[in-house]
C-alpha cells in the first residue's frame, strides 16, 4: 500500500493529460479524486504497515512508516485533498489547467515520497523531484512577477540540491552509510568530526533553501504571492517542511548533540523569526503577509529544534512542541492561503485597501479566518497554543539552566515576533471583516470550497481542545525520529505560568498595532500605506550585484587564460619563429571541390562556396557558448549519474 501512496499520484497525473481535452470540471473532479484516494491509501498503509521498512528493487529507494513518517504522511495527504477541493472554484476559465494538474499531482508523489523516505538518497531523489515540478507553480500565471520568482526559486532549488548532493557523498565517504536508522551511531562513532561537519552543513544548505531560513529566504517571499492560492498553501504549508524534515534529521541522527550545532540553529531561526515577523507588519499585500508570516513561522519552528540539541535528555518540551508547531503551520496555512484565494477569486485583488469589508455578512467565513488565525496567534483553545506554550517553556528551561543572558533575550525575541503576528493577523482582520468598502455581495464560494475551509479549520481547535487526549499522543509517537524524550509529569496549559507568554504576546500586539500600525501605516482616511523601503531587499541590495561582480571577475580571468597562449605564440614568432613564404598553388580550389565539379553541373567556384558555406556553419555552432554549455551539461549529468550509481 505504501507504494500505492507514492506511485498512484504519479499515474493520475498521466490521466491528466487525456482529461485536459474534457475541460476543467473533469480536470477538477479528477484531482479531488485522486487526492482522496491517496489520503484514504496513506491512512490504510498508516495502520497496517505501522514500524515497517520497505525497499522497491532495482532503484533501491527505501521508506519507513515510523511514527513522524505517518503522521506527515497523512498531514501532506490530507493537505493536497483539501487544497483540490478548492482548485475548481479557484481555477474557473483558467488558463493551461491540464499543466497545473499534471504537476500538482507528480509533486504529491515526490513530496510523499520525502517525508517517508527512510534513505538519504530516496530523500534526495524526491526532494529534486518535489523541487523542479513546484516550479511551475510559482510560474504558472506567467505574469513577469511570477516569471521572475520563478527564476529565483529554481536558482535556489538548484544551487541547493547540489550542495546537498555533495554533502551526500561527503556522508557516504565519512560513515559508509545514508540509511537513516543507522546513521545516529555511525555518526557518533566517526572520528573524523571535520568531514561530518562539513557534509552536515552541506546537506543543511539545499535543506535550509527549502524551509527559507534566513538568508536562504528570498524566494519565499518572492514566489507565494504570485503562485495561484492552493499552490501557496502547499508551497507554504508542506515544502516548507521538507526543509524542516532535513533540519530534524541533521540535528537527531547526524550532529547529535553538538552544542555549536544549536546554537547555529538558534541564531538562524531567531533572525528568520523576527525578519518575517517585521516585514508582514509593513505589508499590504494579503499574500505577501501570509509569505512573511510562513517565514517568520519557520524560524518559531527552527528554534524549537535548536532546543531540541541544547537540551539534551531533558528535550521533551522542545521535542514534542517542535513537531506540533510543524503540524500547526501545516493546518493554519491551509485555512489562510485558501482564505486568500476565495478573497481574490472574488475581488481579483489581494491589497488590503481593495478587498476592504469583503467579509462583512460573511459569518462562516469571518469563523473560518478567526480559526486559522487565533492558532497562529497562538490563542489558548487553538492548536497553535499547545505548540508556542510548549516551545517557550523550552527555551525558559534552557535559559534557566545555562544562566545566558542571550538565551533570555531570544526568548524576549520569541514573545516579540509573537506580538508582532497577532498585530499583522490583526490588521487582516480589521481591514477584511470590519472596515467598510465596496459591497461585494454575500455569495463567494461553491459548496466545495466552503466544505474544504470548513474541513481544513475545524482540525485547528479539535487538535487545541484535546492536549492530553490527542496532541501530546500525535507528538509522542514522532519521538524516536526527532530524538525526543517523553514527558515527565503532565504539563498544565492553562497555568498562569504557560499563560503568561500568550498574554505578553498579545499586549506587544495591541501596541505595535493601536500605536504603530493605526498611527503610522493606516492613513486618516483608512487607506494603508506600505512604507517598507524597496532598496532594503537581501537579493537586490546584496546577492544579485554580487554574482553581477562575481561574474565580471571570472570573465576577466578567462578572457586573461585564454589571451596568454596567444600572446606567447605571438613572441615567439617575433623573436625565434620567422614566418615561411606562402606556398602558390597553381590551382585556387582544392581537390576535392576540384573532383566534385569534375563530375558535377556546376562549376568549381560554386562547389567552393558551398564547402566554405557549410565549414563556416559548422564551425560557428561548434565554436558557439551554447554548445560549449551543452557538451558540459551533458558531461555533467553523465558524471553525476555514474558518481551516483558508484556511490549508492
């Protein structure tokens, strides 16, 4: 069956290509269709197949179905089914549907394929798989703003993947294994810690890109807002946490226990955290909010795992809160960026200033945001609550026992980027739900889509109204993946000690928004202002004019090593070499045109032209950039799959 999970995704994507001549209500209804039975394949290999390891011959790709394994399994399952459900509505007259259907489904398989991969290599087979077809999501609209963070994402993707891929050979090299259940004591046993540490924070670059960490993070931003809304859901709820399952697998099997390994962690995600987190408070944009804030979430859940390391055997609060906050921004951001998409299928608009008092009469919907809202805000009642509670109280117990004023300022940090998401979650909600603009009528969705939201935010305050009951045990069984620890006396969430963060949080917020967003970013006539400046942009301002100067040195330099052989031969002939007299042919052509024409119509001047015609063209594309990358394209992919093929 778990094959089913991963393969069948793959074949109804092929199905695809004959129903796109059907139109797109069969496109739509076969996604749904598709997606439903890979959920209810996922559920059924979930039980049956629980603790086993399986191994498809020939290609050697190996996956598990161990707690975490099941429990995203079936996150990713669920998310894909929802997000289809909402796909007809949203893809209404769209343009190259058949497209985005074929690769909405291939990337279920792969993704799967990542979160239940119990091999490196199966990881890194999917992982590139999951990231080349997500492409087209980015791109689909074909606007210049989505070709263009198109073009940034697979930079990212690429650059990455190779990265990872030579930290792959790196770890092969170092503990002669990538099989996940045997990496934790291989590793450990090494005596060579240099070349673990460099295969760990190569695999952790094309990881990281993923998860956009800081300052991997330019092409989240870029990409969610250009991408069609379910596919931001996706992009933002699941990818995401591919890079995060990397992340998890580094710190719990390969760099065990390495303190400067979490404090790395540390510091990454408390810059991610606090960078999302400030920018979505100076937005506008619905989308570009949400991107942000899935940027500041990931840096939240980063520095759950960096609690993970330092904690040690003591991890248990960090352990489970890690996943569970995973699991959170999973579910959050299915109900928000689906949200997004009912807000712009109807006002074919995502500024806050012209989808002002779209959800005014719109109580199911107005339900539905408040869902997804409060468990990001980390409101107690909600998933997200059970989540933050947990990680905070982590980082108070490190802080407690390391007695280091920077880990007290990190978590002041992580109560800050709290207050600051309840504030821009805030001015979403004012500016949507009570502000007045122009009537948009009270229909916006079809009863797909309504049950889609409805199905996706009700998981939100099941999951935060059953910690003991159902949280704790779905976190409990992912403990021997993360390398956690059980609990040892029962957490009491509702203490004023676990409230106290939430309500520090939310009075940072009423701040930052009553006397910053209200005074400075709101005008008097109720219009937002987007004051963020554009030069202060890590890709424009620092990546790009330096690949722009990289570039411009590498040319000189080749354009020097190329030059100097000339330069050589050209001393030579002025000081040693004379020049011999140019032998006089008789005859002007050369033999064989001499013979063609012998035997030919036409004359041997016309049969020197064609020669001299063709010599040219040949030599031209042969001597052309373009076929010059093509040869070393192909040399490198010939390399790379002999080196794979040796190594695995």
């Amino acid at each position: 069956m778990v094959w089913f999970v991963i393969f069948f995704p793959v074949l109804a994507a092929l199905a695809t290509v004959y129903l796109a001549k059907r139109g797109e209500k069969a496109l739509g209804l076969w996604a749904v269709i598709a997606t439903g039975a890979t959920l209810l394949g996922m559920i059924i290999a979930a039980v049956s197949g629980f603790g086993g390891v399986y191994t498809l011959p020939i290609v050697h790709l190996t996956v598990a179905l161990d707690g975490f394994r099941c429990l995203y399994g079936i996150v990713v399952c669920f998310m894909w089914f929802v997000a289809a459900m909402l796909s007809p509505q949203y893809f209404r007259h769209h343009h190259n549907l058949g497209r985005y259907y074929f690769f909405f489904l291939l990337c279920l398989s792969s993704t799967v394929g990542v979160f239940l991969s119990a091999h490196l290599y199966t990881t890194f087979m999917f992982f590139e798989m999951m990231s080349i077809g997500s492409y087209v999501w980015v791109a689909q609209e074909e606007t210049e703003g989505a070709m263009d963070a198109g073009k940034t994402y697979l930079t990212i993707a690429v650059l990455g993947g190779l990265v990872t891929l030579m930290g792959l050979f790196l770890l092969h090299n170092v503990t002669g294994t990538l099989l996940v259940s045997e990496l934790r004591e291989a590793c450990m046993a090494t005596a060579e810690r240099d070349k673990l540490w460099a295969a760990a924070l190569c695999i952790f670059f094309g990881f990281a890109a993923k998860a956009g960490l800081f300052p991997l993070h330019i092409w989240l931003p870029k990409a969610h807002p250009v991408a069609p809304a379910p596919a931001s859901a996706l992009l933002s709820g699941v990818l995401t946490k591919a890079g995060i399952f990397g992340v998890l697998t580094i710190t719990a099997q390969i760099l065990v226990g390495e303190a400067t390994w979490g404090y790395i962690l540390l510091v990454l995600g408390a810059i991610t955290m606090v960078l999302g987190a400030v920018i979505a408070v100076f937005s506008t944009n619905l989308k570009y909010i949400l991107a942000c804030s899935s940027l500041s979430q990931i840096g939240f859940i980063t520095v759950g795992i960096s609690m993970i390391c330092l904690l040690g055997e003591e991890n248990a609060l960090a352990a489970n809160g890690s996943v569970l906050y995973m699991m959170n921004h999973s579910l959050v951001k299915l109900v928000l960026f689906l949200f997004a998409g009912v807000v712009y299928f109807n006002t074919h608009a995502l500024d806050l200033n012209d989808i002002r008092g779209f959800g005014r009469g719109k109580p199911l919907l107005h339900v539905i945001f408040l869902s997804g809202a409060c468990s990001l805000a980390g409101i107690p009642g909600f998933c997200g609550y059970i989540s933050k509670t947990l990680v905070h109280e982590a980082i108070v117990e490190y802080a407690h026992h390391s007695h280091l004023w920077t880990i007290t300022a990190v978590e002041w940090l992580f109560l800050f980027s709290g207050g600051l998401t309840a504030a821009y979650l805030t001015k979403i909600y004012v500016a949507v739900f009570w502000q007045k603009g122009k009537d948009f009528g009270k229909s916006w969705g079809t009863p797909l889509s309504k049950a889609a939201l409805c199905i996706a935010a009700v998981t939100l305050p099941v999951i935060g109204l059953t910690p003991h009951v159902l949280a704790e045990k779905l976190s409990g069984l992912t403990l021997d993946f993360t390398g956690g620890h059980p609990f040892h006396h029962e957490v009491h969430y509702l203490a004023w000690v676990n409230l106290k963060g939430v309500v520090i949080s939310l009075c940072i917020a009423a701040v930052v928004y009553c006397l910053f967003i209200r005074k400075v970013l709101i005008a008097k006539d109720g219009t937002y202002r987007s004051v963020w400046p554009k030069w202060l942009s890590l890709e424009d301002s620092v990546y790009k004019p330096f690949f722009r100067a990289l570039f411009a040195v590498i040319h000189v330099l080749c354009r020097l090593v190329c030059d100097i052989p000339d330069l050589l031969i050209l001393a030579v002939r002025k000081t040693v070499l004379r020049d011999s007299r140019a032998k006089v042919k008789t005859d002007p052509y050369p033999r064989l045109v001499r013979m063609f024409s012998r035997f030919g119509d036409e004359s041997a001047q016309r049969h020197a032209d064609i020669t001299a015609t063709r010599k040219d063209v040949v030599s031209r594309f042969t001597g052309s950039l373009s076929f010059a990358l093509l040869m070393t394209c192909l040399g490198l992919c010939i390399a790379l799959c002999v080196m794979i093929l040796t190594v695995f």
